[in-house]
C-alpha cells in the first residue's frame, strides 16, 4: 500500500531542489505531483549554473529528466475549476482536477483534490498558501522510502510536511 506526502515550499528554487534530490533518490516522475499558483512558469523551476544545487546535494541527480518530464507535464486549471485562483497543476494531481472539472463549485476542486493528499484540516492552510505562491509538491511513497522522503523534503525546506 502507497500514500502520499506532501510539503510546501515558499519558492520554485526550493521545489526544484526537491525533485531534484528525489530524482537522486530513486523516485519516480509519475509518483510526484506539483500545485502552484499560475505566476509560475514552467521556466521557474529550472535549476541553472549559477544555483548551488550541486552543494545541495544533488550531484549525481541524472540530467533532469523527471524534473523536466514534470514540469513538462504542467497542466493549466482555469479559476472555475480551481476556486478562484488559476494553478498549474502536473503529476497524478492532474486526474484529480480534471474528475472535478468545469462544474465543480468554486473552491470545492482544489480543496478535493488537495483533499486526497492532505489531512482535511489542513486544507484551507494548504489553498491559501499555494494562492500567496508557495508550491505544493507531493510524494507517493511505501514502507520502504516514507522515511527517506519525509526526511528529504524536510531538508530541501518545505514545512508543513504531512501524510496523508
């Protein structure tokens, strides 16, 4: 049995450096899911030579194929759908938006979606956040890698890391 765990970063360079690390780490492109308010673009979360990545420790990280097959994947969702902000959405999340769809009542898509990866109490918390700009990146894990993901996440510098 998988789940998910999640973590909030304040900005594109933190997200990246966490798909990056969990690239490293063995994880693959279609167990991460990404929400961000549409002020993002795809370019945001491209890491270039003038980062310190490689002193963040991602050195060995292949060359940015599930970072880029992710950010790839960016999938715009209206403000009908999404509950009065525009996101970009990649990575299993994407089903959930579209299962939502056009009729969905303002604000109930992004809080069903998040819902499915975060504890419900959380959820106003998480919608405001990803409004303001912070970057949700979610992680399906097993028994084998949770606490290596948790771990990662949390050193990359996301907060509120939760399990759903």
């Amino acid at each position: 049995m998988s789940s998910v765990i999640t973590g909030l970063f304040e900005n594109a360079s933190q997200a990246t450096l966490a798909i990056y690390r969990l690239e490293a780490m063995g994880v693959n492109e279609a167990d991460i899911s990404i929400v961000a308010n549409n002020s993002y673009t795809k370019e945001d979360f491209a890491v270039d030579e003038g980062t310190k990545a490689a002193e963040g420790g991602i050195v060995g990280a292949t060359s940015g194929g599930v970072l880029a097959a992710i950010i790839g994947g960016f999938t715009a969702v209206g403000t009908v759908a999404s509950g009065g902000v525009g996101l970009l959405v990649a990575g299993p999340l994407v089903a959930a938006f579209a299962a939502g769809g056009a009729g969905a009542a303002v604000g109930g898509t992004l809080g069903a979606a998040i819902g499915a990866f975060i504890p419900e109490h959380e959820i106003k918390y998480y919608e405001d956040a990803i409004e303001k700009g912070s970057i949700l990146v979610g992680v399906k894990y097993n028994s084998d890698n949770k606490n290596s993901i948790e771990e990662l996440l949390e050193n990359a510098g996301a907060t509120n890391v939760s399990k759903a």
